[in-house]
C-alpha cells in the first residue's frame, strides 16, 4: 500500500490525483470512465479534507493510502479535523441546495465509485473502484 501524507494546501491536490492515476494506469487497463471517476472522487475528497477537515490550516496534514491491482483501486484520505456526520449533510438535490456553489462533492463520491464509507468520527473516507464497473455492456 503507498502512503502518502501532505500539507493542508490546495496546491496538493493534483499532485495526489496525479500519483493514484498514475498506478491505477500502471495496475491495469481500466476504462476512460473509470479513470474519469477515479480523478473525480479523489479531487473532491482531498479538496473536502483540506477545506472542510483540517479548514486549510498549514499546521495540519492530510494522509492518504491506496493500493491499485487489475481489478479495484482502494483509498483511504484521512484529515486531522473534528470530523463530522455525512448523513447530516444536506441534499444537493433539493430545490433550496441547487443554486449553492457546494455541497456536491460526497454525493459525486457516492456516484462514481463503487464504494464510499467514512470512519465513526467522519475525518477519514475509504473509496473503492472495481474495474468491472466500467465495462461496456453487451450489445
């Protein structure tokens, strides 16, 4: 499993998008859409980590892992904040929420990858992608 562990800078985002593309590429041959997916999710839960987490503050850090093979991507993003409760958080898809400029980012997790679970206090989210998801399907 890689580790990688990085300041509470914006900046560090790609960078981390970047090295989980990259052995996701080197693991197999997985569909465009599943790469697609994969840079989606890991943008928003890094960018949710910084911002939300740890609130951008350069005292804190933001540690991820992951392990990539033929068939499925797994990764872990923990921050240092307080956490919070994901089935607390509003519905992007209500009426009164669709104008706002956030609050899309787990939903998107929840859509692309096929699996997004946090830990007990909220700080750490684990995405899974399984290559199989993104084949074609039969004519």
């Amino acid at each position: 499993m890689a580790r990688m562990v990085i300041p509470s800078e914006l900046e560090q985002v790609p960078v981390v998008v970047e090295a989980i593309v990259g052995a996701v590429t080197a693991a197999g041959d997985y569909p465009e859409r599943c790469i697609f997916a994969v840079r989606l999710a890991i943008d928003e839960a890094v960018t949710n980590a910084i911002r939300h987490g740890n609130g951008q503050d350069p005292d804190k850090s933001v540690t991820i892992e992951y392990e990539a093979d033929a068939d499925r991507l797994e990764v872990s993003i923990c921050d240092q904040g307080p956490g919070f409760a994901p089935s607390e958080l509003p519905d992007p898809t209500k009426p009164e929420n669709l104008i706002r400029t956030h609050g899309r980012g787990v939903m998107l997790m929840h859509a692309y990858m096929t699996e997004v679970s946090f830990n007990d206090e909220g700080n750490c989210v684990t995405l899974v992608k399984r290559r199989e998801c993104g084949k074609p399907e039969a004519d």
